[in-house]
C-alpha cells in the first residue's frame, strides 16, 4: 500500500493525479485525455465502461495520440483546463 502513495523519487505523489490515455493533440498545449474505469449499475449489478474526458494543458507538447500520461490538478487554465500533465508514462509504438 506505501509504494501507492510515493512517487519513484521516494516522495509523496501530488494529490489529485491520475493516468489516463491521450485521444486527441490536435490542439496547440492541449490535450484530451481518457480515464476509463469500470462502474457498478445501481439496479441491476453489471459491471458497466465508464470514461471521464479532461482537457490537460501540455506546456512542451510533448504527449502524443495513444500514450499513457499522468495528469494533476492545478488552478484554472482556461474556462474547460484545469488539469496539467505530469508526465508521459508509457509512450505508444509508432510501428503500425
């Protein structure tokens, strides 16, 4: 549970992160990342997708379509971007 908490650094990891996959970098220092996760249905009890989209300000563009980054809250940056990215997590195969 302690390695949850702590970054690879050994310290605390911010608060209010999260991972997410990028689905659009179309825009300049913007990003739309996808955090998908699984939700129980209230009456009937299936496992049902479920996905939140953040719009994610990327100061060097450096994510790109389908890598895996991680995101952190930060004050307001425009009226929908109120998230920043970390740091790009796992990079996607350019091979297709």
């Amino acid at each position: 549970m302690a390695e949850d908490s702590t970054t690879a650094a050994g310290g605390p990891k911010p608060k209010g992160t999260r991972v997410g996959v990028v689905e659009t970098d179309s825009r300049d220092k913007t990003r739309k990342v996808v955090i998908s996760y699984l939700a129980k249905h209230a009456k009937y009890g299936k496992y049902v997708k479920r996905r939140t989209v953040l719009h994610v300000h990327d100061e060097a563009n450096e994510s790109r379509n389908g890598d895996v980054v991680e995101v952190a809250q930060c004050r307001p940056i425009s009226k929908t971007k109120s998230w920043r990215l970390v740091k790009v997590v796992e990079r996607r195969s350019e091979a297709v």
